[in-house]
C-alpha cells in the first residue's frame, strides 16, 4: 500500500499442500543497503518458485562482483522490477520445460516495491508471465493471493493520508476477514512499514495470532461495524 | 438468511457471456398460496440451466391435476427441496448428455427458503448435483455466486435479532461491496422479507442503482467504516 507517508507491506505466513498440509512461511523478503536502497518483495502462489526466486535473487545480491544482474546494483525500481520479473518467469518455464507437472502449477504473482536514493518510492505488482503493472494515486494498493474478502474494507478505507497506525489496523481488519474465511491464509502476520525518504529498514515485525492488540481489533471490529451500520439510513421497504 | 422475524432474500439481476454481453434477469422466483405456504428461490450459475428449472417448477405448479410433482403440493420444505434439487440435476444432466458443451459449464446452485403451515420457515442451499444443506443456527445465512466480497460483512454484522430495516442495510452494504469490485454483479437488486408465520408474500420489491436511499448507504458507508477504524486500539509498531 502506497501512503504520502511511505509504503506498507502486510503478509500472511500460511502455505498449504492441501486442508491436511499447512506450514509456516514467511513471505516478506526484505533487502536493504542503508542510506542508498530498500526493496521488499512479497510472494502469492507456488512456494518453491517463490521460494527459488527470492534465493537466486539474494544470490545474486550477495556476490554483485560475480553475479549480475544484481537487485543491488539496479539503477531504478523499474529496472529492479524487470530484474525480479525476469527471474520469476525463468524458474516457471524451468520448471514447465522439465516436464514437470503439478495439480496447482508452477504459478506464482509478487509485489516489489522499495525507494532507491533519488527516487520516490514505486510498487509493483509482478505477474507469473514476468511484466508487471505499478500502483498509481488510482490504484495505491495491490493484493496477491486471496484477495476477495478483505478487498472491500481496503476500497473503502484507504486513504493516502493515513499514519502507519491506522493503516496497519486497517490491513489487520482486512486480513483478518480473509481469515475468518479462508483456511488457506493463516497469522502470524508479517509487516514492514517503510518511512519515505528514510532509505531503512524499520518498523519490521510480526503479529501472532495471540497478540492482544490484534486479538481487540478482530473482537471489536464486530462491534464497530454493526453500530457503523446502525449510522446509514432505513430503506423503505415496498410494503405491497 | 433467517431471522428470528421470518427470511431476508436479496438478488442482483446482472447475467454476462463475457463482459461485452451483459443483460438484466430477475434471479428470484416466488410461488404463494397465501395462507398456506410461501417458496422463494434464488438462482447463481448458467441463466438457461435455472430458467429451465423454474420454467419446470413453475408449469408442473400451475397445472398440479396434470402434472406431479407439484411445489405447490409438496407436504413439506424439505420434500420441496428435494423437488427443486431433482429438477435442477435432470435440467444439467440432459444438457450434458445431449452433447452439448458450454466454457462455462452448465452448472448452477440455488437457494430455496419459505414456510409451510404447520411448519417453522426453512432455508436451503441446493448443489448442482441436487443435493442440499439447510440453514441452522451455526450458519443461519446462505450466499451463491459471488460470494467473497460481501461475505466479511456479513459474517460480521448478522444477528438473528435484525429487523427487515436493518437485514436490508446489512444486504444492500454486503452486495454494494461486491457491485464496486467484481462487473458480473449488477443492480438493480430484487429483495423479499418474509414475516415468520405470515403465509403471504409481501415486501417484494426492486432497489434500483439510483435509489436515493441505496445511494446515501453506499456513499455513507465508506465515511463509517473508516470511523469505525477508528475507535479500534493502535497497534504497536516495532521500532527496531
């Protein structure tokens, strides 16, 4: 999510291979050079692409006198963003030209975004087909994954003026409607809020699912929208 | 969705082959003896599958000395389901076998809910397969189609204890959710509160998409959600 303030990033930890194989995962990758670059990728889909993605990509960052492209070394978060779309696409054909098969398929969608010094901070969602589409003042957000149920609230309540506070209750609610809903997407919950212009990593950290804060936002929130309903106007109702 | 007051029913009307062939269709059908019993059914899926079926129920009611079984004769909610669920399977199961072939399959789900004297009101979801499951005190709400934008809200704000005023503000906030995010729902939206025990259908009507009442909630509901974000706790941003 893009805010005036920064951009912020929320990811659920849940992987399954079916109702009866669940894992934890983290899905929030963060690279940082301070002072010069910060980039957060977050991942949807197949784990292994994305888990083979993020490794060739942190390879490449690591050995940069080796190894390029490198994400460390890309002038621009477009050119990061061709990079990290390249990469995906690369390990999804492997995988389809190996005559691999699986039930879900290779597939995998992300979202990058980062500041690099010099620049504003930019966001991209990434297909599995390797382009990708950036979030603007129109579509300041993006979601991978289960989207559905926690979109409305995000449609609704966004507001590019948001604090970090209030924008995190406001992922944590829509979250938590998916969990409520979807098995497949699970806490503890991963977030990173990315002050402009500050060119660091902080405000990193996770959410447990017996956190007490988020545990009163998901029991109050019940509350908070019968009596917002409560607010709205009767419709009369056709009384033939 | 029940309630301790009688059945809330709400439709849209949008069917689509394709975004470029969108038409309006009424998706709610209801048969009244008044004093004697009331039957609504709502229709999701391929419009020919369930306008088959209801065309079937509908003659096989009209003429009941002719033609068994009968809606109309049917001694109980549940056997009508069975009725409704046999009909919806022969209609897909003819349109398979006679080689027909459609992308979008010829699948549809219904919902069938009313009361027969004698008998509480009882609501039911029916499988394409003309299996069924019925509404109880766990899951007292059913929604087909589109389901997952409008879901969150639901799941939230239903109580047995609704009044028709407020069931219909909780409908229309849950549909108006799903009309802004996904162009295969469409208003105007057909609803029907039935009075527990009332035997009549009344409160049948249609909420155009420029109703000033629909208007105001959709427009209101926004500046809502977002003060009810707000009377939720903060979260404690990791500082490291």
């Amino acid at each position: 999510m893009m805010l005036r303030g920064g951009l912020v990033f929320m990811s659920d930890t849940r992987t399954n291979a079916g109702l009866d194989n669940i894992s934890t995962f983290k899905k929030m990758k963060i690279w940082e050079e301070p002072g010069e670059r910060v980039l957060t990728l977050m991942s949807a889909g197949n784990l292994a692409t994305t888990q083979a993605v993020v490794s060739l990509l942190d390879e490449r960052s690591k050995l940069p006198e080796d190894r390029t492209p490198s994400l460390m070394k890309a002038p621009s978060m477009f050119q990061a963003a061709c990079m990290v779309g390249d990469t995906l696409r690369e390990v999804i054909k492997g995988l389809r030209e190996g005559g691999q098969r699986a039930d879900s398929g290779f597939d995998a969608t992300l979202i990058l975004g980062g500041q690099i010094a010099g620049s504003a901070p930019r966001l991209f969602l990434i297909y599995p087909e390797g382009n990708f589409i950036e979030a603007g003042e129109d579509t300041p957000f993006f979601q991978i994954g289960e989207i559905k149920y926690g979109r409305p609230i995000l449609v609704r309540a966004y507001d590019p003026d948001l604090t970090f506070a209030s924008a995190m209750k406001l992922l944590l609610v829509s979250f938590d409607s998916t969990l409520k809903a979807n098995l497949s997407v699970g806490a503890p919950l991963d977030y990173f809020c990315y002050d402009v212009d500050s060119l660091k990593a902080e405000h990193i950290g996770r959410v447990e699912a017996d956190n007490q804060q988020f545990q009163t936002i998901s029991t109050q929130w019940g509350n908070a929208l019968k009596q917002a309903l409560d607010t709205l106007p009767d419709v009369a109702l056709n009384t033939d």
